[in-house]
C-alpha cells in the first residue's frame, strides 16, 4: 500500500527539458507533462545548449536522438564537456 499522506508529496516540481526537432511531437510530450512538471522546449540541440550555456538548469532532459545538425548523442556529449550536472540528467 502506497501512503500517500502530506509528508510524501514532493515539494518541488520537476523542470524538464524536451529536446526535439518535430514540433507536434515535442509539444505531444509537453501536454502529457506538464500538468505535475515545468516543461520548457528546445528545437534542436543548439538551441538546448544556449539554454545550458546561459545558466538554465533542468532536472530532467529528454531528448530526440536523430536530429538534423546534433544527434542526440552529440549533444549527451557536449553537455558532458561543458555542464556534466546537466548530461547526468539526459
């Protein structure tokens, strides 16, 4: 039996990163998301690397993995080389 008393309710919500270069999906993920999570979208590697590198943190980052430009793979690297926290959470 799960106690679901005030005490075991998390206290934060979860910000989450949705990388995708397929707006209908990316935003598919948002709704389901979003209600229980912060949900911010970035249209390609690129544009979730800016967000990184200007100092926005995410607890959780999911991610395409073929994308035009930076493979989702790529960018798990990338993160890696300049914000390992964040890579650990992809």
């Amino acid at each position: 039996m799960i106690d679901e008393s005030p005490s075991n309710v998390p206290t934060h919500r979860v910000r989450v990163l949705v990388i995708d270069d397929e707006p209908a999906i990316a935003r598919s993920i948002q709704r389901i998301l979003q209600g229980a999570n912060d949900v911010v979208l970035a249209r390609d590697a690129a544009d979730a690397l800016t967000r990184v590198r200007g100092g926005e943190r995410f607890d959780l980052l999911l991610c395409d993995l073929q994308m035009p430009g930076m493979s989702g793979m790529q960018l798990h690297e990338e993160l890696d080389r300049v914000c390992p926290e964040q890579a650990d959470r992809m």
